[in-house]
C-alpha cells in the first residue's frame, strides 16, 4: 500500500464562514495502481491531491505515504518538501516546465536536488526521454516544444526520482483527444511496468476506461465509484 | 547541481544586462561623485604643495591666503629672513581673476612669484618659467591658451611662455603665474585716474609692494611650530605650519562642500538599493509560478534563496562593473577634476555587496511565501 487515507478532512477559515473542502476522506492506493479523481469544479479535488502531496496541510485524519506516517492531526515529518523529493512526482495541467531549464535539466532538476550525481541523473534523464520519445529534445527549452512533448518532458521529469506515487492535475487538459489518450496510455503502462501509483485528476470521462479505479468527488466527500 | 540563477539570467540575458546596465549608471554617479571630492581635495592642495613652505606667514587674524583676504608689507621678508632657521622666504599673492579666450570668459587663479626664486609651477610641462619683469606668463592648459599667446591684464599684455598641466586652484580654476612684480602692479596698483585723485586728496595709493602671503623654508633641524612662534611673538602676524594650512584647505573651505558630496553619495546609495530591491522584488515576483513549481517539486528554501541572492549578487556585480566603466569613460568630461582611485572602488564593492544582499532579502521574503499549492491548477 502506497497512500493509506483515514478520516482525511480540510476545512478552511473558522466559524460560520468555513468550507469543509474535504470531510472525512477514507481510501487506499496501492502499488501500480493508475487512479481517477473525478469530480466537478470545486468539489475538492484539487484539495485532495495538495493533501496527498503534503502540500497542503489537513485540518485532521490520517495520512500515510508507503508505509510512513505523513499526518495523524498533525505533521509527522519536519521537511515535506523532501518526501516530495523523494517519494512523489507531479504532472501538472500546464506541465509547468521550468522555462529557463531546458528538456535535460528539468528532467535532471529533482534527482540533483536530490545528490544524486550529474552524470547519473543525465543517464537516467536520457532513457527516460527516449523510453518517452522526445529524446532528440534534450537541448530544447521548453518554448520549443509542442504541447504534448512539453507533457511526455514533464512526465520524465515526474519519474526521474523514482518516486512511489505520481500525482497527475488534469495532464490531459490542454492536448487535443488523441495525443491526451496517447498520454493517458502512457502513464497506465508506466504504472504498471514500474509499480508507481499513479492519482489523475480528471474532467475527461473518456479516459476513465484507461484508470484501474475511480474516485468520485463531489462537495467534498470522497466515494470510491463502481 | 544546476545553478538556477545563472540559466535564468541566460534566459533572459538582454533584459539582465540592460537592468544591470542601469543600475550601472547610478552606481557610476556614486563614483564619480567620491572622485569629485577626491579632485576637490587634490585640486585644494596643488597651490600649497607646490609652493610646499615649512611655514605660512600671513595678515594678523587671517587664516591665510586660501580662506580669507591678507595683506602684508612686502619689506616683512627682509624681517623674516633674519629669524632663526629660517632659511627661505617667498613672498607671494594670490588673486582671482576672469580672462578673455577670444569672446570666452575664463576664470582663473593668479600666483605672483619672484621669477628669480627656487619656485617652480606646478607639471610645468611645455616652454620656460618666466624671467623678471618682462611681461611673461605660464598658464594652464586648460585656459585654452597656448604658447606665444597674448594675454592683456590690467595695464599690460603678457606672452604665454610656459603651460602648466592641471594645475589648479583649490576653487578649480586654471592657475596663472605671474613674476611677483607684476602681479603685485595687477592686484595693488589703482588707475591712473585714482592715483591721480588720491594724490589730490593728499592719499598715497601708487604703492604696490604688498603681498598675500609670504611662504617660508627653515633650515634643516629647526621646528617650524618653535620658529613660527618667535615670529608670531615678534612680528604680530599670523603664522601657520604646512599642517596647518592643509587643515584650513581640506577642513574649513572644503568640508561643506565635501558633506554635500557625501550626503549626495548617500542618497545615490540609497536609491540604487532601493532599485536593486524593487527590480529583484519585480524579477522574483515575475517567477513566482516556477518558484512554486520549485516548490511543489521538492526546492528546499536554501535552493530558491540561493537562486534569489545569486541573482541579486550578480546583478550588483554586473552594475558595479558598467559603473566603473561608466565612471572611467565620463571622469575627463567633467569640468572640475574627478579622480578615480581602487581603493574607493573595492570600498563601493563592498557597499554593493551588502546592498546587493539586503536587496535581495525582500525579494527572498516574498518568495519563502509563495504557497506551491499555487502551481497546481483547478
């Protein structure tokens, strides 16, 4: 199990003015599973992801990431920004590449913050780039790519560290039908040929034949769908 | 590891070395206007190191021929020679005066000296020192006069015979240097109408010989404050050692003008780290999504710090660079001498460091406090 989700709520601001965004979240996520967040605008999706991320901290539940203890009414662990180092890989809507990096070191950017030694991390940033077929970009900034070379970059960069489990926001949003498929198909094989868990959030019910799970998000409350 | 702050600034170079450019300038005011009150202080002490006396002797209650009006029977010097120690005696004047280049006004500087003495112009560089009473002048090359020019004061016209370079006045006037004579008729003898009155009134006004100052040499082993002393004792006038001359110069006439300079300094100080801050601020700000993407990725604070600093540091450095630059470049064009020295510079470095560095922390600040949930959309 990757992601253990107790009791998981976030409400912000007090009193009478409060929004519960997420009440009482309870689900697992295992190894190579590939995972749908679904729901509408607003429902709290997006909370959820930040709070899996240890980005955004929870008003109160439990949290666990590949077996540690993440949150239990507070932070169980002084750097976040480690373990996201470390354990999690981010695809972002926008791919949200570094501009002034190109295609290599963004790829490159997390296993060196990492330590993990320059020559090393090209290694492993170039069979990434080739596993994803934009291995003729290595020198490119991120302006020169298309807009599915710019996301096939961001998912290397995702994967570059290894991590245990891969938030994706919305990564097909901006590519058009074919190329958004080709990107889903892709993350489904990376899922289960590296055993990554893999959390999209997604508007695009076409995609959702291609997910192993799907949970449902709606005014907050987290339900796993049939 | 990848150093964030240099791709950046490669990314965007031209906009980089344009600011940088910019704050450039203000840095190379900053210099220019040190080298300002350093040409102040060289230009305050070429007259008297020139004439480089043991001591000054001057009018009674007078600070002397730089700070206020003396005046002194020239026969003092015959009294001054017979003191003891005192080995040499100059008697000099000094006058201010404007002069015609064609139809270009001229302000200058004029010393009267005995053309026969030991004492020499100052960077006497091109033609001869004058000889006694023969209508002669050495002046300096920034009057625009050149050699075998005709210039008429006064009474008389004078033959440029010697150009001096740079010598000037502690006002920075170009210096004019006259046989003692002459100048003393420029300075002290009245038109011929006044005389003509005078006398008609039973006044005698046709006397020229007084002086400004006298300048005088002592003997090897003799303290001049000691020698000074007999003469202030005995010949009631005032007496100043070189010393002391310097400190009137540099301190009472030049010290406004220096606060000025400096209070104008601390103000340029002021706006460029204000500028260095606001264009970090803007820079930082303008990254704010990749800095919570750097976040969102891992980015500790020390690494986005870094980033910010760095950038900052270089942005300082680069000023400083095109400042100097600047300052250099400009310094010849300024009318009054501005001198640039290392010392200055490398004590300007440093303050752009500090500043460089505080300018950074708002920016650094601001962006410890981007949230990286900023750089996930929906």
């Amino acid at each position: 199990m990757i992601i253990s989700v107790e009791n998981l709520s976030k409400t912000y601001g007090e009193g009478e003015s409060s929004v519960t965004a997420i009440k009482e979240a309870t689900f697992q996520i295992y190894a190579g599973e590939t995972v749908a967040l679904l729901g509408p605008s607003g429902s709290g999706k997006t909370t959820l992801i930040t709070m899996i991320g240890c980005i955004t901290e929870p008003t109160s539940g439990k949290l666990s990431l590949d077996g540690e203890l993440m949150y239990d009414q507070k932070w169980h662990i002084s750097d976040t920004r480690r373990l996201r180092r470390e354990k999690i890989g981010f695809i972002f809507q926008a791919h949200n590449l570094i501009p002034f990096l190109n295609v290599l070191e963004n790829v490159t950017l997390v296993p060196q913050m990492n330590g993990v030694k320059s020559d090393e991390a090209n290694q492993t940033a170039k069979e990434l780039l080739d596993y994803l077929g934009v291995e003729d970009k290595l020198t490119k900034m991120p302006s020169q790519l298309s807009g599915g070379q710019s996301q096939r970059v961001a998912i290397a960069r995702s994967l570059a560290n290894s991590p245990k489990i891969i938030l994706a926001d919305e990564p097909t949003a901006a590519l058009d039908g074919e190329r958004a498929l080709s990107v889903m198909q892709l993350l489904r094989k990376l899922a289960h040929e590296q055993e990554v868990a893999i959390v999209v959030v997604t508007h695009d019910e076409r995609m959702l034949p291609l997910f192993d799970r799907i949970l449902r998000v709606e005014d907050g409350v987290v339900k796993e769908a049939v | 590891m990848i150093n964030l702050a240099q791709r950046d600034i490669a990314h965007s170079l031209g906009k980089f070395i344009t600011t940088a450019l910019g704050v450039g300038m203000l840095i190379g005011v900053v210099l220019v206007m040190i080298g300002i009150y350093r040409g102040m202080v060289h230009d305050a002490m070429i007259v008297p190191n020139n004439i480089s006396p043991d001591l000054w002797v001057v009018q009674k209650d007078t600070l002397g021929p730089f700070a206020e009006n003396s005046r002194l029977h020239e026969d003092l010097k015959y009294s001054l020679k017979g003191f003891s120690g005192v080995q040499e005696v100059h008697p000099l004047t000094f006058q201010s005066l404007q002069i015609h280049l064609g139809d270009k006004p001229v302000r200058a500087f004029t010393l009267g000296y005995e053309a026969l003495s030991s004492f020499t112009p100052y960077a006497l560089t091109q033609g001869r020192a004058i000889t006694i009473r023969s209508k002669e002048i050495i002046v300096d090359t920034k009057t625009g006069f050149k050699l075998g020019d005709a210039i008429t004061l006064g009474r008389n016209t004078y033959t440029v015979v010697g150009l001096t370079h740079k010598a000037v006045s502690s006002g920075g006037d170009p210096m004019i240097y006259l046989d003692l004579r002459e100048a003393q008729e420029l300075q002290f003898l009245f038109s011929n109408e006044q005389i003509r009155n005078d006398r008609e009134r039973g006044a005698q006004s046709a006397a020229t010989a007084t002086v400004n100052a006298f300048a005088l040499t002592l003997k090897p082993g003799f303290d001049p404050k000691s020698v000074g002393d007999e003469i202030h004792r005995w010949k009631h006038q005032e007496v100043y050692t070189a010393q002391e001359q310097a400190d009137i110069l540099t301190k009472n006439l030049i010290e406004r003008s220096a606060k000025q300079i400096g209070m104008f300094t601390v103000i340029l100080l002021i706006v460029s780290s204000v500028i260095i801050s606001l264009i970090i601020y803007t820079m930082t700000m303008g990254k704010a999504k990749e800095i919570a993407i750097l976040k969102l990725i891992g980015a500790s604070n020390g690494i986005i710090t870094k980033m910010i600093a760095q950038q900052s540091l270089l942005l300082g450095g680069l000023a400083f660079i095109g400042g100097n630059i600047f300052a250099n470049a400009s310094a010849n064009f300024f009318p009054k001498t501005v001198i640039l020295i290392p010392t200055d510079a490398l004590k300007l470095f440093i303050v752009i460091v500090i500043v460089s560095i505080l300018a950074s922390l708002s920016g650094i600040r601001s962006a410890l406090k981007i949230d990286p949930a900023s750089a996930i959309g929906g």
